[in-house]
C-alpha cells in the first residue's frame, strides 16, 4: 500500500469516526450493509473506469452502458423469459462488443476518447429510452429469481453478495493491473505511448483491452444496479455514474494523464465517495447539496494531495543542502 | 618566451594545493591575453570572471573558474557534460548567483547578475532550445513584447513600422527569407538566425550560444559560423558553446575548457586543435580515432534490404539499400532528406507506401514496431526521451520492456529475472547509476542511451539501426557508443547509423550511404570517404 493510499485510509475512517460520533446509526448493521452493498456496486464500475484511465483515456458513456444493459437484462429475463444465465452472459458479451468498438474507434481511427465515449454516452442514453418507447423496464408482480436475486442483491453473513463480488474482482484485477504483463504494458502506455510503441508493444491491442475490461466490468455493474432497483427508468438511470467512477479514481490517485494510479487507491475513492453519501443522509444535510459535497471533498483531497507533493519536494531540497553545508563545515 | 608551446599549460596537475593552480591558472590566462593577436589586447574585456565559485547541494559545480571576454572575440567554450558549463551560463543570464566571485560586465563589477541586470548590459542567450512562437512570423517573434504601436486606444501593432525596424536586423544576420514568414516554415539554422536577430534587437554585446550547431545539418551550420563572424566584425563578443570541436576550431579565437568545475586550460588562436581539446576535455588522449580507422573489412551477407521503398515523406522517390551483416553503413544527409522517415519504415513505425523489405534474402512484412522486434530489428530513435526509453519507469523496467513475456511466468512479471537481465546489461554497458531500480529520468544523456541500447542488446539484434546515437552526448560516453556499434558488427549484426555529425559518419562507419530529398544518391566505400564527396552527395551532386 502506497503512502497516498495510506492518507486516503486515514481520511475514510477519520471521517467515519466523525460521522460515527454525531449519529451512531452510521454504525449499525443495516446501515454498513447498504453502504457496502453501493460501494460493491459502484466499485466495480470504478475499477473499469480506472483500466482505461490509466491508458491516458476516459470512458464517458458508463453511466448510459449502465442503462442500457441493465434495461435489456430485465427485458430479456422478465418480458423474454431468457434463461438468466444466458442473459447474464449475453450482457457481458454485449458490454465487450461496445469496449472492443470504443476501443477500436480510438486506437484504429484515431478518434479522441473523450469524443468517443460522450457520443456513447448520448447514444446509449437514447437507445435505451427507445427501447422501452420511455417507459419502466420492470418486473412483472411476483416474478421471483431466486438464485440471481441471492447472488447479486442477496447476503451472506450479513455482508452484501455484491460487495463479496467486489472485493473477487478486486484482487484478480489487482493481480492484473500490478503483477501481469498486460499490467505493465498498460502503465508504459499511459506514461508515454509513443516510448512503448517504439518498444516493440503492440499498443492498440493493449488500449482496445482496457476499453473491452472497461466494458465488460460496466455490463456486471448494470445486471448489479438492475437487479439493485428492480425496475428501470431508463432516462435517469444510471445518470452521472460515469462521473462517480471517475471520481474515485481521481480521489484515488489516478492521473487523467495516464500512468499513475493504483487498484487499492480507486477502491478506497469509491468508498471515500460513499461514505460521504451516506454522511449526507445521516447528518441531516439536505440531499440537493449532495453533488455539491462530494465535488468539494475531491477538491481539497486533490489539492492537499498537490501541495503535499510540493511541499515534500521543497523539504528534500532543504535537506539536502543542509547536508552538503555540513559536509562543507566539516572539512 | 614561447609559452604557447609549453605542454604543461594544459596538462592537467595533481597534487596541487588550491592557491598554487589558481596562481598558474591566472598566470596561464595571462600568457594567452598576450597570444592573440587577432584581437587588440589593449582593449578592455566586456565580460570578465574572478574566481567564481558556485555549489548546489552535494556537488562543487564550479569551482575558482575565471575568464575573460574582450569585445569582438570569439570564445570557444568546450567541456564534458556535467563539467560546468550550464552553471556559467545560468550565472551569466542571471539565473543564479555565484557562492563567490566576482563578474565585472564593462568596467562594473557585480557579486552576481539578475535577469535583468544580464539582459540590460547586452547579453543575449541562444539557446540550444529555440524560444520562438512558431505560429507567429518572423518580425512578431524578434519583437515580441516590444512591438511598435500605432497611435489610437486600441493599441494596435503598427505592422509597416515592425517590418522596417525588422529588414536591418536578418540582413545582418544574412537572413534569406523575409520578415513576414512563420517560423514554422523556416529550417532549424533559420530560426536560429531569427533568436540571432532578436540578441542583436536589444543590441547585445556579447551573444551566448549553447550548442547552436548539434542539430544542424552540415550545409546549415556554415551559414551559422559566417553569422558568427559577421557578428564578430561588428565587434559583438561570441561565446559559442558546441561538441562539436571542429566547428570551435573554425570559428574560435579563443578556446576556454571546463573540467569538473573548472578551468582545464585555455588555448589561444594557433594552439586550437582538436586533439589538445579532447586532451583538456578529458584530461587524457581518446583512442576512438584509431579504432575507427582500422582498415575495411570483407562484406557480409546482406541482411535488410529495401526494394523500391516509398515512405510517406517522399512517396514519389523509391529507395534501394543494403545493410550487410558485420558493417556499419553510415547514413549521412541532410537534416529533411527522408532518413529518419526510411528508419521508421525500417522498423515498421510507418508501412512502406510500395516497394519491399527483404530480410535475409526473404521478404518482411512489417505491420507495427512489435513485427520488427520479432525479426530481431531493432531501432535507437532519434528522439531519446519521446521515443527511446520511458523517462518514468525504471532502467530494469525499460531494459525489460521489450520482451517482458521472456521475463514472466504465466504471463505475471517476475522481479528478479528483471532485475537480473538489467544488471547484466548495467555491467556490460557501464550505466553508471546508483542500481538499477533508479528512474531513467534521474540519468544523465549518456547514460539514458546505454538504456536504449542496453535494452535491445539484451535482446538478439540482427539489425541495429541508430539514429543519431551521440547527440548531446559527451565525448566519453560517445567512444563508448561507438565501440558498442563496432562490436555489434563484428558479432555479425548489420548496423545502420543514421549520423548528421560528419566526424562520426567518417570515423566509424565501414560504407557510407547518403540521401539527398528522399534518395540514396550515393553510396561511398572506405577509399572513398571524405567530407567533400558526402556533401556533395548530401546537395544532390556527384562525388569527386
């Protein structure tokens, strides 16, 4: 664990402790339970963002992907009666297909993932709306799922299934993104592609990946979320989750650069992001400010982190001349 | 007395206390005051320094340095990286401040220079890195800030007045291109002319030029050396800072060398050759000149060979060439002359817009840079930090970089194995760093290269293509490259070197292959080198 992951550590349970003191719900089962089960949710959707992210790219259309799959998942098994297997793999192949053309738009056509992505993002949004001519995907009265229902909103021992999945992918991930080759690759990318390119790294296969893992992990998040809120309204669902997940891997340490940042560091942002939802509803602040907390932690978080890099780098600095003085006195 | 003669002027000493070389060293300055003749040594020096002493933690960066320009002199200033050299200008601009010492700029002595101070008394910077607005135009960049205005609120520039204040300005400096031309258009010796003309706008009097000529093509840096001497016939001291030690030999007056911090010797006018520099440089003779002047040895097979080549800087002019296994063919031309454009399509960078490769007799297709790896084709690009290593990542992790599956286990990268292949490479190269976790970043020019290198040497190079593989690079660490490339050769690789430094096209290669406006318009063997025949092939025309 790096020292920035460190501070962010010390920030979420300080900020707990606070929270724990002025409303001592914060603490009870039910209410760690729901957060966990946002911070499952959300989490795996971070860890998507955070692959492409760290390529020097950004993937804009989450928010809309997790709309539009999640909508066609609860129309496939509620109104088509697909098998839910098959419909969970379905939706993952469908997420696939829509990294693999996101990524090939950016890596072969050369377009700007920013333009990309936000054209994905209306698009998706659209689709979506159409698909269900504006109405609510839902479940029918009394259509039961028992084993989906266990495995995505279901808890064992008490801790949601969702946040169990996250803290799985977390560690594959982890593996991948800090041990593989992939990982690495990804890193050299993200630091200076031309350099890695000129290494003899196939550099478009490896960025079309990160977008395919993008959406990959974004379609589990959508059957997660669908599953979460049973019934989809697909104009709102989903709103701005791109930028949650965006936001904690910038919380996180990530540079939007690229080549910077850590698996640890994007899940600990996500549960910094939660905590300070849930620190809204309990403290009794009013939720139209929610946004507005949330955008104001991640700017001093970043800042303090900026003027904490400053500051150390002066201090090197002052040491090590107060060394060559010395050295110089003693001769 | 005929001190100039006297060899151990700038034998370096040892064993001297401090007062003892100070006193020789001023006494040495003085004995060259009186040696040139060129310029009058009744005149009073614009530019003097006493005794400059200036520390940054942990390093003595210069160290008792004292010199001395007098007004129209041409100073040489010659000296390793890391030998001093950028801490004297920045003490010159004003940057920072001497530890000790004393500056006296005409007739005034200072502690140190501001900025401002530097500028206001006609010191003037170019810098190896143009500081021009290359969207702007030539007379908008030499005035910038200082534009003239029209009269009216809306202080508009008055564009007549500019171009009329400008046309004296790149007439002195021998401009050919006129003052409304964006920089951009403009070759790199041009744009320096504009940085000339903008020291010669705030009426410079001592014009500081740091490594004007390392990226300038051969027939370009002539034009360079006569702005120098117009200058110097205007009476505008020069110190001219270069590598590059027969252009110093061209147009120095004066020679002053820097080693570790201080002063190495100063040659006068008719001591000025390369060998004493090298000498003063390094403190000892380099033996690289011998090396590569051993005699031709036999062809090999040919390795790479381009068929009707097209690249996409030239698609009208195919290319034919052969790289031989166990040679070094120079490739000399000027800077623009599709050379770099025919690496990458060598490399695989770029595709080939018609024409093919053949490797080994057999064709090669090449789709990306990681096809070519494959074939064991390797390239050290011209730009070292864009495009040769990863300035962020660690020497271990770009040595590795290329055949990081080879150093894994089920595809999850293993530390040691690494670590084992870059220290290999450190020993071999001599990478001096503290081990070989340290940033490349942290790493000196020199140094960053042997991690180039070292990277594909780790690797089984068939065909080693280097492009321009000692710019800003010191002397040391050059014969070391260059010793790299023979040995690759002599194992067999087929070596193409991509050179504008004419020395080096000529003392290390076995043929030479120059390209003029996208073609091979000749190919030279050994007999044959001169650096008459390059250039006339260099210019399109054919050799002697």
């Amino acid at each position: 664990m790096s020292k920035k992951d460190l501070g962010l550590l010390i920030l979420i349970l300080v900020v707990g402790a606070i929270v724990a003191i002025i409303n001592p719900r914060f603490l009870l089962p039910i209410n760690l339970a729901n957060t966990s089960n946002l911070i499952g949710l959300f989490g795996i959707l971070s860890i998507g963002q955070a692959f492409v992210i760290i390529t020097g790219g950004i993937e804009l259309s989450v928010g809309s992907v997790v709309a539009l799959l999640g909508t066609l998942f609860i129309d496939f098994i509620a109104v088509r009666e697909v098998a839910w297997p098959l419909a969970f793999v379905l939706i993952l192949v469908l997420g696939a297909i829509i990294g693999l053309v996101h990524g090939w738009l950016i890596t072969r056509l050369k377009l700007q993932p920013f333009v990309v992505t936000l054209c994905g993002l209306l698009i998706y949004r659209g689709v979506a709306r159409f698909y269900t001519a504006d109405g609510t995907a839902g479940f029918a009265f009394g259509q039961n799922f028992p084993d989906l229902e266990f495995l995505t909103a279901g808890r064992s021992y008490g801790v949601p299934n969702s946040f169990i999945a996250l803290i799985v992918i977390s560690i594959v991930m982890w593996v991948v993104l800090h041990r593989s080759v992939f990982g690495r690759y990804l890193y050299a990318i993200g630091k200076n592609e031309e350099a890695a390119k000129y290494s003899g790294i196939r550099t478009g296969r490896v960025v079309m990946a990160a977008y395919v893992i993008c959406g990959v992990l974004t379609a589990l998040s959508a059957i997660y979320f669908a599953m979460y809120t049973r019934s989809i309204s697909p104009a709102s669902h989903g709103q701005f989750y791109e930028l949650y997940a965006i936001a904690a891997a910038v919380l996180g340490g990530f540079s939007l650069r690229g080549g910077e940042g850590s698996l640890i560091g994007v899940i600990l942002g996500t549960v910094l992001l939660q905590e300070l939802q849930n620190l809204v509803n309990l403290l009794g602040i009013p939720s139209s400010l929610n946004f507005a907390v949330m955008g104001g932690v991640i700017l001093i978080g970043v800042l303090v982190d900026q003027q904490w890099g400053v500051f150390r780098a002066r201090r090197l600095m002052v040491d090590a001349t107060r060394k060559s003085a010395a050295g110089a006195a003693a001769e | 007395m005929d001190h100039k003669h006297d060899p151990e002027k700038w034998e370096p000493v040892f064993g001297e206390d401090h007062a003892q070389m100070l006193a020789r060293r001023l006494l040495s300055g003085m004995m060259n005051y009186s040696d040139t003749s060129i310029v009058a040594s009744t005149s009073t020096p614009f530019l003097s320094l006493e005794n400059v002493r200036k520390t940054y933690p942990g390093v003595v960066a210069l160290d008792g340095f004292s010199m001395e320009v007098r007004p129209g002199e041409v100073i040489g200033l010659v000296g390793e990286n890391g030998a001093g050299k950028s801490t004297l200008m920045k003490i010159l601009g004003g940057v920072t401040t001497p530890d000790s010492g004393t500056i006296t700029v005409d007739g005034t002595a200072h502690k140190g220079l501001t900025v401002e101070g530097s500028l206001g008394s006609g010191i003037a910077f170019v810098h190896q890195e143009l500081n021009l607005f290359d969207n702007l135009d030539v007379a908008a960049n030499i005035f910038f800030g200082r534009e003239p205005l029209r009269a009216g609120p809306f202080k508009l520039v008055d564009r007549a007045k500019l171009r009329t204040m400008v046309a004296p300005l790149l007439k002195r400096v021998g401009a050919n291109f006129s003052a409304d031309t964006q920089v951009a258009t403009l070759s790199l010796a041009q744009q320096q002319m504009v940085e000339i003309a903008k020291a010669l706008s705030i009426e410079a009097r001592l014009v500081i030029l740091d490594e004007p000529t390392s990226s300038l093509p051969l027939a370009e840096t002539d034009k360079l050396l006569d702005v120098i001497k117009a200058l110097k016939a205007d009476g505008i001291s020069v110190i001219f800072i270069s590598h590059r030690l027969h252009e110093v030999e061209r147009v120095a007056d004066r020679v002053v060398v820097l080693r570790d911090g201080m002063l190495a010797g100063t040659l006068g006018k008719h001591d000025i050759g390369h060998d004493q520099m090298v000498k003063l440089m390094i403190g000892r003779m380099l033996k690289e000149r011998e090396k590569a002047s051993e005699a031709a040895r036999a062809p090999g097979a040919t390795a790479l060979s381009a068929k009707a080549i097209r690249t996409p800087a030239y698609p009208g002019r195919p290319v034919d060439l052969d790289v031989r296994r166990g040679e070094i063919l120079g490739l000399a031309g000027l800077v623009g002359s599709g050379r770099t454009e025919l690496a990458r399509v060598f490399f695989g960078i770029d595709s080939s817009l018609g024409g093919g490769l053949e490797l080994d007799g057999k064709p090669l297709v090449l789709g990306s840079a990681a096809d070519a790896v494959a074939h064991g084709i390797f390239l050290v690009p011209e730009d070292r930090k864009l495009t040769g290593i990863l300035l962020d990542l660690s020497i271990a992790q770009n040595i590795s970089l290329p055949n990081l599956p080879a150093h894994a286990k089920r595809s999850l990268v293993s530390a040691s194995a690494e670590t084992a292949t870059a220290e290999k490479q450190k020993k071999a190269l001599g990478i001096k760093a503290p081990s070989v976790q340290t940033r490349t970043g942290t790493l000196s020019g020199g140094n960053q290269q042997k991690v180039v290198l070292g990277k594909w040497l780790a690797m089984n190079p068939k065909v080693m293509i280097l492009d321009e593989p000692t710019r800003g690079i010191d002397i040391g660490a050059k014969a070391e490259i260059y010793g790299l490339m023979r040995a690759l050769a002599d194992a067999g690789v087929a070596v193409l070197m991509i050179s504008s430094d004419m020395e080096e096209v000529i003392g290390v290669s076995d043929r030479i292959a120059v390209m003029h406006e996208g073609q091979i318009s000749g190919i030279l063997d050994k007999d044959r080198f001169s650096q008459e025949n390059v250039l006339l092939l260099a210019v399109g025309k054919q050799p002697k």
